[in-house]
C-alpha cells in the first residue's frame, strides 16, 4: 500500500506547493490517488495555517477530501496540535466526522487513552512509533498492540546514508510488538527516499509525500504530492 502524506505539520513557509485549506487538500489528494496512492494521511490546519484538531477544522478537511477520493483518509492526533492531553482527548471526543483512521504517536503522554477512544469511536489507529523515541517499548506492553490497524514505523534520522540502518534497527524493535499488524514504513527529509526504497525491498507499506520530503529522488524540489507519488511509483 502506498499511502501520500499531503502536508504534515509544514506550512507555505516551507514550500508553496504544500496545500493548506481544504479545498487545496482536495485538490492534492485526488492528483495523488489518480497518481496511485491509495491512501491519504491529512494534517487539518486553520486559516492561519496550524495544525487543528478542531472538530470544525477536521469535519471541513475531511469531508473536502471525500467528495474527490474514493480511498482511506486519516488525520494525525499529534500533542503538538493540541499539547494540552485534556483538551486533545475532548476535541477527538467532540468530531463530528470521523477519519477512517487517525496516527497516535505512542511516545507521547496519553497515547493509550487516546488510542482507546478512537477505537471506541471506531476509528482505526496508526500506531506511530518513532526511531529514537520510547514508543516501542511502550507500544511493546501495550493491550492496545493487537487492535491497532497498522504500525507506522517512522524514522526519524535524516541522514541519506544512516537512515536504512535506523530503519533496520527500528523494525527489529517491532518484531515482536504487534505480531500480524501491518507495517508502514517511512522517513523523513534526506532519509524519505532511501527509507522508502528499503520498505519495498522489504514488500512493506510506505508512504511519500511534502510532509516527508519536498524533494524528488534526483533532489529537485517536487512540484506536488502528485509528482512524488509518481516517482514512489516508478521505484
């Protein structure tokens, strides 16, 4: 499965190609899916350009999205979106639409609780677990493990050379943490395209798109999420 990540916690200060409003997110993700993803990672942003958990903020992204696309589309829960764990879980509790699934990032504080409610909601869970982080670990004890829809290993080192390594040492930590659950593997930056060789080397999932890195495989800056779907597509 190869999954597009539209914009991550990035802005247009980044790059102008990252798509903000929903109507830009729709317009993103129907080029990727035409392109052959067939799944959509979405971080909802408010006008001013964060990231929101927003019930409003949410239903407005993903209901733009839907109308376009025919495939999965899930939103990250991530504690800089709402660092406060009481306001994060009561935003998730007040949705009044749902993602098929949402990423909970197993290192953060109140990981398990959040995890619980969007399960309870009937919301799929991307366990994130990040290199150089506790989540394995904690994912590892977690009751929780089983249920999960996919592990999203992701690794964090941005190193061209190292990062297959990372990536290596990270899957091993997840060996024994979620028997039978896929895995989704992913980097970032400099990392994003040598990771993501090694995950289809591997037959895993993977993911690309301007959340992971802004540039194609020969390093040109990617004109869209569509471009680089096509490239992941063509490796």
């Amino acid at each position: 499965m190869l999954q597009v990540c539209l914009n991550g916690p990035r802005t247009a200060a980044d790059s102008g190609a990252v798509p903000m409003s929903p109507a830009a997110l729709a317009d993103a993700a129907r080029q990727a899916v035409a392109a052959g993803a067939e799944d959509v990672h979405v971080h909802p942003k408010t006008p001013c350009g964060q990231d929101s958990l927003a019930p409003r903020v949410v239903a407005a992204a993903l209901e733009a999205i839907r109308a376009v696309v025919d495939v999965p589309v899930g939103v990250t829960t991530g504690a800089w979106a709402e660092p406060d764990l009481g306001q994060r879980s009561a935003r998730v509790a007040s949705w009044t639409v749902l993602p098929d699934h949402a990423s909970v990032n197993w290192h953060e504080p109140g990981a398990e609780e959040l995890a619980a409610a969007l399960l309870e909601r009937g919301v799929g869970i991307e366990a994130g677990i990040w290199s150089g982080a506790s989540g394995a670990a904690r994912f590892g004890r977690s009751p929780l493990a089983p249920r999960v829809l996919r592990v999203l290993a992701e690794v964090t080192d941005t190193d061209a050379g190292s990062a297959p390594d990372t990536a290596r040492e990270l899957l091993a930590a997840l060996a024994g943490a979620a028997p039978g659950r896929p895995v989704l593997l992913h980097g970032q930056d400099g990392g994003a395209w040598p990771v993501l060789r090694l995950a289809g080397e591997l037959g895993l999932d993977t993911r690309i798109g301007l959340e992971d890195t802004l540039l194609l495989p020969d390093g040109r800056p990617a004109q869209d999420n569509a471009q680089l779907i096509r490239a992941a597509a063509a490796r």
